[in-house]
C-alpha cells in the first residue's frame, strides 16, 4: 500500500508540473485563431458545460514512461444511479474503446469517461468500477460499464511497462474539477503524438445564440493522429514539409488515434447524441486528417440536461422526456464540428517538446505557423 501511495504522488507532482509547464504556450484563440463562427464558452472548454468536470494523472518517470490518465466526469453525483443519455460513433475502428456496444445498444453512460494508453484500457476499467462501487447508493450493484477511451503512445512511452494502474484512474477521477481545464501534454496526452508533432489533451466549447436555444457544446480531445496538418483551413503541414506524404510514398506517420468526447446541456436523445458524435469528425478532417487505416478514431457525446437524465423513477415506470427536434439539430451541429477543430488545435499549441523512451518529438513551431497563418487571412 506504501508503495503504491508514493507512485501515486509522484504522478500527481508530475501533474501539477507538467500543467504548470504548458501553462506558458498559448491557446490557438489567444494568438487570433478564431475556428468558426459561433462564439466559445466563457472557458472555451468542456467545462462550460455546467457540472461537467475533467482531471489528469500523470505519469513521467526516468527516461521512458510518458503517459497517464484523463477523466472526463459528467455532473449529478452518482451517474450509476442516475444514468446520462449519450451517443457512440466510429470514424475508423482501430482501436479499443471499452464500455461502447453498451452505449450503442442502451444509449447511456453510468460512469466517468477515461482516456488513457492502449495497454493500459484494463486498468482504467478497474479503477472506474472500483470507484463506482464504493459511490454510496450502489452498494447492491454487480455490473458496471465502465467507459475507457485509448490511445497509443508507444514511442514516447515505454507502453510495455503498463505503469498505469488502478489506483490511477480513481485519482483522475477525484481530482477532477470545473474551471479551466490543462491542456497538452498531461493526463492521457502525455506521451501522444499528433501530425509529426507532439500532441496532447484539447478542449473547446462554442455557445449557440438564444435564438437557436442558447446550448453550449463542449468538446475534449486526446490527439494522437495525422495526416497534413491545417490550422484554420491554412495548409501548415504542407508549408512546413512535415505530413505522412512527405515521401515519395506515404509512411506511417498518420496513424495513431484521437478520442473525441462531447458534452452539452440541450436535451438530446441518444439517437441525436450519437448523430452529434458522428458529426465530430468533421472538425478532424478540417484539421487535416483522412482517418488512415492505423487509426482509432472515435466520438461519445452525452447530455447533462435533467429532462433527459435516465432517473430510477424513470427506469421503472413509463415518463415522459425532454426530445429536442430534428429540426433544432443543425446549429449543434456547427457546434460541435467548430469545437472539435479548435481543441486538436489546442492540444498542439499547448504541447511542448518531450523526448522519452524511443526518441524525441518537437512541439509545435508556434511562432512559424503564425508567420504562415496571418499573411493568408483575408483582408476586411
């Protein structure tokens, strides 16, 4: 127990500094880039969302662990209990994303969200049900779903070591706050790599008018992906020569894998949380992104809205919920497809160099991409 207590500090210290490290990159907003056009939340992150909370470990040790975990915690004490709608979505299923076919099938979520490593998927799984058990109220239950998103990051991390364990994915999710949420390398977006350069957590939020019912979607990302990098529709990867074409035939560069969770307050049905899921991808394919073959790219979406929260009143005896039209779909839509974009570009921005277990990877050359992007902005 010792031993695993200190392990745990250390990821924690590790944590804090690491935050306190990106904390000095700008977000792509603060340098201009404004992706879209709707508005973005007062913190431009998924935490707009009211209720919904994220936290991180991490783990950096010697010269060859980068990774940990990030958790992404709906709002209303006991989800177990009180279930959220949510959609599924894949966009190319290499990957390992536990807890999903429940999701398809029933439509809803019962625990926290946790992003980590590809080898590390058990662990988190472990974790989430340990936590959800000891949640008062469940002390009767014998099934979970526990909900665990990866991605690899093998090069920067010796992913064969498997340092994440249980106790990790239960200190992500009771660290988790509101408030601004760190980005770059940390949590499960320590080791990652996205487009040649180092990759990392994002986040975004965009507001929709009153008029249109006054919804924020945010959205959280774990990039660790490719293909030619744009930022704001300006072809960077290409500018800088760094894509997977860049030789004469294509590597293997754009594999990887990104995680997209959505959150919003409009009061949608699973049917529609998952038709917003879908919708994500478009926001990585602006980024510049074919969805390679190597790739595990995939979208949950869930709603916080009480009308629609799956109650045990509700469970057990007919009721009516809150079912926002078809109609109303659209500005949502563009919400979330803005909001996507805007966090892989934030996951870059915030991420500084790292070298770990195979070799070494550049953060993004802000102050290059800048010099590209303003001169094709058009004039008003």
């Amino acid at each position: 127990m010792i031993a695993r207590l200190a392990s745990l500090a250390l990821a924690l210290i590790a944590a804090t500094a690491v935050s306190a490290q990106s904390a000095d990159r700008p977000r792509a907003r603060d340098l201009g880039i404004e992706v879209g056009i709707l508005p973005p939340g007062p913190l431009n992150a998924i935490t707009d969302v009211a209720g919904v909370e994220v936290g991180h470990v991490t783990l950096i040790e010697g010269d060859s662990v980068r990774t940990g975990v990030t958790a992404i915690v709906p709002p209303g004490g006991n989800i177990f209990q009180d279930k959220l709608p949510a959609g599924f979505a894949v966009g190319n299923g290499f990957g390992k994303f536990a807890g999903s076919t429940q999701i398809m099938e029933l439509g809803e979520i019962e625990t926290p969200i946790l992003l980590t490593n590809t080898l590390s998927v058990p662990e988190a799984m472990a974790g989430t049900i340990e936590w959800t058990l000891a949640q008062p109220g469940n002390e009767e239950v014998r099934s979970v779903n526990a909900v665990v998103g990866e991605t690899n990051d093998g090069f920067l991390n010796d992913i064969r070591a498997r340092r994440v364990r249980p106790e990790h994915a239960i200190a992500a999710i009771e660290a988790a706050a509101g408030g601004p949420v760190a980005e770059g390398s940390i949590g499960a977006g320590t080791g990652t790599i996205a487009f040649g350069w180092k990759g990392g957590i994002g986040t975004a939020s965009r507001r929709l008018p009153a008029d249109w019912g006054g919804h924020t979607v945010g959205v959280l990302v774990q990039t660790n992906y490719g293909g030619v990098l744009a930022v704001d529709g300006i072809p960077i990867g290409e500018a800088l020569g760094q894509h997977m074409f860049r030789d004469e035939l294509a590597d293997a560069s754009g594999d990887g894998s990104v995680i997209i969770v959505i959150a919003t307050d409009a009061p949608l049905s699973d049917r529609n949380l998952t038709r917003l899921a879908r919708r994500a991808f478009l926001g990585i394919g602006r980024t510049g992104s074919p969805m390679t073959n190597g790739s595990g790219d995939y979208a949950i979406a869930f709603s916080t809205a009480e009308g629609v929260r799956r109650t045990p009143e509700r469970r057990a005896t007919p009721s009516p919920i809150e079912d926002m039209p078809n109609d109303r779909m659209t500005p949502l839509f563009q919400a979330v497809v803005e909001a996507t974009e805007e966090a892989v570009l934030n996951s870059m921005f915030a991420s500084e160099t790292m070298t770990g277990h195979q070799g070494r990877i550049e953060g993004l050359p802000v102050a290059r991409v800048m010099e590209i992007w303003r001169p094709a902005q058009p004039r008003p």
